[in-house]
C-alpha cells in the first residue's frame, strides 16, 4: 500500500528555502555594516519594528539576522528588552586582544616555515601598500587588515580563520581604533617591517614573537569611545 503526501506535508521547493535563508543573510550583513560603522552605535536597541519597515520585510527574517549576529557577538539579546548592539568593556577589549594574539602569532609562524615564495610575494606586496599609505590612516588601516588576514589565509586553517574573523569583529566595536591614536601609525608600520623580515628570513620562532608583541603593542594604544 503507498503512501501520498498531502499537499500541505509536502516539502517546500528547495528554491524557496534558499530564497529565504539568502534573505536573513542579506539583512544580517546590512545591520553588521551598521553596527561596524557604528551607525548602529555600541548599546543602541534594535528596534525590529522600524527595521522590518524599512526593508520591507517581515519580522522572521529579521529576527534570524539577529540570531547570526549574536552569535558573532555583535549583538547582545536581553529578556523582554529585545536586541541591543553589544558594549565592549576594557576587559572585553583585553581578552579579545589577548586572543587575537595568540591565534595571529600561531598563524605567522606556520606561514613562515610553510609559505612558498609566491606567497610571501604577497605579503609583501600588501607591506609595500602599507608603506605607501603611511599619511593615509583610513588607507593604511584598510591595508593592515588585509595583511593580517592573507596571513591567515596563507596559514590555511579554517577554524583559526573564523574564530579570528569573530574576534575582530568584537574589536571593530570598540570606535576608536588603536591605529588612531597618535603616533600608532608610525609604530605599527616598524612592527610590520620586522614581522616580514622574519617571515622572508622563515623564522617562525622570532615572527611568532614579533606578532604577539605587536597584537599588545595595539591593545595598548587601544581606548573606548
């Protein structure tokens, strides 16, 4: 004896589940662009009624975007009080640095004793871009993020990549960027010049140490808005 599914236990069609889940993505990345140029600013409600509005969507999609973004830890849910952006505190800042540290430093060794030469030429390349942008802070801050994460890219660890990619995220949150502070810029960049020397000499041992001090050397500088 067969079994038929009735229309209403039918599955929907896989073009409409893909059409739903690219929906909460579109809006997650929408509000993560807001939250990281803090026109969504740290300890701002989410107020999902006027986004749901805005963008013409219902409250579903919305509130999975927030669900993503949470777990980013970008967004902090309260009880019966809804969806705030998260707050970074001095201690937030510290761990997030303190992390950041140890996975970036672990990643620039690895890079050292297994990158191919092609790959070096890459950072270097992002190095000499840096040199370039010194008087351009907004350009060099772009270019630094760019070699820390082709490092990681390099490095070719999956689970570093998206644990560091969160990390930097939280510290996006934090407004004043530690390559703002006075004379950051200057120091950063001597930083970067000795880390890629010892990357070309493929000393993982002393890059391993020259990132770690250089990750401080930001946390440092680093204060909140």
């Amino acid at each position: 004896m067969s079994t038929t599914l009735s229309p209403s236990a039918a599955p929907a069609p896989a073009s409409s589940r893909l059409r739903e889940s690219a929906l909460y993505e579109q809006v997650a990345e929408r509000l993560r662009a807001r939250i990281l140029a803090h026109t969504l600013p740290p300890g701002s409600w989410i107020d999902e009624q006027a986004l749901a509005a805005e963008f013409g969507i219902s409250r579903t999609p919305l509130r999975e975007a927030l669900k993503v973004l949470a777990a980013e830890g970008l967004v902090t849910m309260k009880l019966r009080r809804g969806a705030y952006v998260t707050e970074v505190s001095e201690r937030d800042l510290t761990e997030v640095y303190h992390l950041l540290g140890l996975l970036e430093a672990d990643a620039a060794a690895t890079v050292a004793e297994a990158a191919t030469d092609a790959q070096l030429a890459e950072l270097q390349a992002l190095h000499d871009l840096l040199e370039k942008s010194v008087n351009d802070r907004d350009a060099f801050f772009r270019a630094n993020e760019q070699f820390h994460l082709k490092l990681l890219q390099i490095a070719d660890n999956q689970w570093t990549q998206a644990m560091v990619g969160d990390l930097r995220r939280v510290m996006k949150l934090n407004r004043h960027q530690s390559l703002f502070k006075q004379g950051r810029v200057e120091a950063s960049l001597d930083e970067h010049r000795q880390i890629m020397q010892a990357l070309k000499a493929r000393d993982g041992a002393r890059v391993k140490r020259l990132v770690e001090r250089h990750i401080k050397q930001g946390r440092e500088a680093a204060t909140l808005s």
